[in-house]
C-alpha cells in the first residue's frame, strides 16, 4: 500500500536501519510486526506483516502508514521529496534476517550461496536458530567449476550458515496452496488525478 503525505521530512541519505528503529515500534503499537525497511530510488518501502505472521489487512496497512508518516515527520529523519510506501512483505519475500527464516519455517526458499562453491538451494525450510537456517533439499547445484565435488543429496537436510548466504527467498508454487496468506492490500485514500489501487505517500526532503 502507498499513500502521498504532503509534507513529509526525512531523507533517501538515512540508512534503513536508523528508520527501522522509529518504524518498529511505530508497527507495534499498531498492532503489526515491522518486517524490512529499504530504499528503492526515492521510495521508503516499509514491509509489515501482522503479528503472530497472520495475513495483514488492508485498514490495518493504511492506520500504519499514516501513523508511521507521522512520525517520520516529527523526527525530521529524512531530507527531501521521497514516497513512504507501506505494504506487506508478499509470498514471495528476501530472507535477510534470522527472524525472516525462523518466519519462514514451513515454505519453500531459494537460497544462493557465496564463496567458490556458490550453491544454489531450492527446498523447506526446516529451522532456523540464531547461526544458521536448515533445508530440506528439494533441488542443488554449484558452480560449474565445483560439479566434480560430492554434493549432498536431494531429500537430505542442509544446514546453512547465514554467513555463507548470499540471497535468499521464500519461492511460491502457483497452483499450490500457500502455508499463510501475503496478506497483501493495496487501495483507499486515492490522492485526485491516481486511481484508488495505487496510491502514494510523498515527503518533502529540504
């Protein structure tokens, strides 16, 4: 969900983890759980789910984004024109943190890794704990240079140092029956001259 504030002050300078801090308990006491915060361009994106990791509304995605306007206004974080999008992180989402696989328990990701081996990682997630996230491998490769090395095998489990992990993504199999809905939504507070689906919230960086 995106809205238009007229008069937002804050910045696409201000790394996200400084907003997160101001979000996070902006989501709380709206009833939701703060999941990313990022820039693309000059768009605040702001990922929410709602707690428990229950499907998220629509009236609750609004409530936040005027509440977290708000308050982004009154800490004057961020300078210049910007777009504070709020909206829910999908079925398919980035896994960056430990918090997003132990979320993620149960669906299916796609897990890239770094180093020379470079493996890529399709299978459910299994556990996750503070040091690394367990897979069950549903399908694997490596590197072409790296083919000869013994790999494990598919229907093992693979556990996963967040260190070793480049990328990684929940992976929706259409046709399949999600483990939770996105709760993804998307309309009112329509600004005059934008259709209601699409709506945007716009600071004002000085």
């Amino acid at each position: 969900m995106t809205h238009t504030a007229a008069a937002s002050r804050a910045s696409e300078s201000t790394h996200p983890s400084e907003i997160a801090k101001l979000a996070g308990p902006v989501a709380a006491d709206a009833g939701c759980v703060l999941y990313e915060v990022q820039w693309r361009g000059a768009t605040l994106v702001v990922l929410a789910s709602a707690a428990g990791g229950n499907a998220i509304g629509v009236d609750a995605l609004s409530q936040l984004s005027r509440r977290l306007s708000t308050a982004l206004d009154a800490a004057d974080m961020i300078d210049g024109r910007y777009v504070l999008e709020v909206s829910s992180p999908g079925l398919e989402r980035s896994l960056r943190r430990p918090e997003h696989f132990s979320g993620a328990v149960g669906e299916r990701a796609v897990i890239r890794t770094n180093g020379p081996l470079r493996q890529r990682i399709v299978g459910e997630i299994l556990s996750a704990d503070s040091t690394a996230v367990s897979i069950r491998i549903e399908e694997i490769s490596a590197h072409p240079s790296h083919h000869s090395e013994a790999q494990p095998a598919v229907g093992q489990t693979l556990s996963v140092p967040f260190g070793d992990i480049a990328k990684a993504r929940t992976t929706f199999e259409w046709g399949s029956q999600p483990r939770r809905s996105s709760g993804s939504g998307n309309v009112p507070h329509a600004k005059r001259g934008q259709t209601p689906r699409q709506t945007s919230r716009e600071g004002q960086r000085r």
